[in-house]
C-alpha cells in the first residue's frame, strides 16, 4: 500500500530509540522528510543518515526547545507536514514505575507533565501556522493505556497523558475544518528503553517481585499490564499505527485514539 508520504516533512520527538527510531526508520522508507529530534543521537539513528534525515539535538522540557525545533524543520525541509509528539515516559532524575500518589513531590510532578505534556502543547503551537500555511497536516500524540485506565502505579504519567488525550481532541474539533488532523496512539507496556536500560522499569520490578529482569521483561509485565497476547509490545508496530494515521489515507480519521495495547484497555 501507498502511504502517500513521499516528500512530505514530519518532526518525530524522542527520535534516537524506541518507538521514536521505530517511527523514524518507517518515515524514511516511505520516502518522508524527517526532523528526528532527542537529546542526543544514537547509534541506531545515526545508521540512519541520509539527505532525508535531519537530527535536531534539543531537551524538549525547555520552553523555548519545541518552536525551535519546529523552526529549524521549515528551515532546512521548508515546512511541516506531520508532528509526531512521541517523546514521553520518565524524565531525567525519574525511575518508574512509581508505586503510588506520595511517591512523587511537586518537583518530580513538574518535570513529569513538561515532557509529557507540555512539550507537546509548545510543539503543537509551534506546527500548527506552518500546517495551514500547507493547507493541512497531521498531529499524531503519543498516548498511554493508562490515560483511560487510570491505576495507583505511575500516577503522574497517566495524569499527564490524559491531559494529552484531551486536548488531542479538543484540538481536532477546532482544527479539523482546516484539514488539520491530530489523533492519538495509545500503547500499552512495549519493550522499549524504558524497560531494558539498567535500572529501567524491568530491574525496578525485579526488586519488587524477587525475579530476574529478563523474567519481568518475558512474562511478569505483560502479566501484571494484563496484555492478553502475552509479551511486551514491538516498538514497530507502534509505528505502523503511527504511519496509518500520518498518511492522507487517514484523511477522515481525525479526534480518535488507537490503542496498541495488547489487549490492556477493556471497556465497551
């Protein structure tokens, strides 16, 4: 199938690994512009250089960080198409899982919601003038399961990221009529950095239940997430969501939220 993504411009946040790198290399093959953006590089993203592939180092929980990226991508590609707001998770100084409300003080709640939240609130800000200057574009939000299926553990994330579901949708009922689409992807536990680094989710899990890492990683955590097909998500197939929903052949898919969660939101 023909994405129709040839030569249209996407800014994809946490960019170097995981899902970002997953969404990255997918763009590049079907022949996107793409502005990877992350703190640092990886070795991975480097293996992915080309005159399609521009990497953007920037720290997103900087107010000024996300215009800025959006600036350099007219910049150098002269427009934007397509921002996806992947990066997320825990932010640096902060291990998760966290294991109720009074785990977290004010100051870890702040930095919590600015990678979140409001990175991708200041990046959208950002892209939307340059969207309408194009006649339209695509906004995909990297979501959580947990922001509809609300639960002790990681608190501040899924309170972040709920705020980031809603306002997706608020956003796609003011924007929509100028052909601008914005969505989100909620994964659930997929096997990312956030699982595997030393000192991740994985080893945090390990402590708490008396197991070996790669124990938590195979059957423990998809367990305890209830993803009913047994094992962590493939970053890829985050991806292929990502890609559909960036494609004009989403072009009536607007305001919606596609879980890729193996099973872990259950509600009618």
């Amino acid at each position: 199938m023909d994405l129709q993504l040839s030569g249209r411009v996407a800014v994809v946040t946490g960019a170097s690994k995981g899902i970002g790198l997953a969404i990255t290399r997918s763009l590049l093959q079907e022949g996107a512009k793409v502005v990877a953006v992350s703190r640092k590089s990886s070795p991975e993203l480097d293996q992915l250089a080309s005159a399609n592939l521009l990497h953007v180092p920037a720290d997103l929980m900087a107010p000024e960080a996300p215009e800025a990226v959006i600036a350099r991508a007219v910049d150098h590609f002269g427009g934007v198409d397509i921002l996806v707001n992947n990066a997320g998770g825990p932010p640096p100084g902060v291990t998760m899982p966290r294991t109720g409300f009074f785990a977290g003080n004010d100051e870890e709640w702040q930095s919590i919601f600015e990678l979140n939240l409001f990175s991708a609130v200041r990046a959208i800000r950002a892209a939307i003038p340059k969207m309408l200057e194009r006649n339209g574009g695509s906004i995909i939000n990297i979501s959580t399961g947990m922001a509809r299926q609300p639960a002790p553990a990681n608190i501040e994330y899924g309170a972040a990221k709920a705020g980031l579901s809603n306002l997706t949708q608020a956003l796609s009922e003011e924007f929509g009529p100028q052909g601008i689409r914005v969505n989100t992807v909620s994964p659930g536990a997929v096997r990312t950095a956030w699982w595997t680094e030393e000192g991740g989710a994985a080893d945090v899990i390990a402590g708490m239940a008396g197991a070996d890492r790669d124990s938590v990683m195979d059957n423990i955590a998809p367990q305890m997430m209830g993803q009913v097909t047994g094992r962590l998500i493939d970053p890829q197939e985050v991806a292929d969501a990502v890609l559909l929903l960036a494609s004009p052949r989403s072009a009536s898919t607007t305001g919606s939220d596609y879980a890729v969660d193996a099973g872990f939101h259950k509600s009618v």
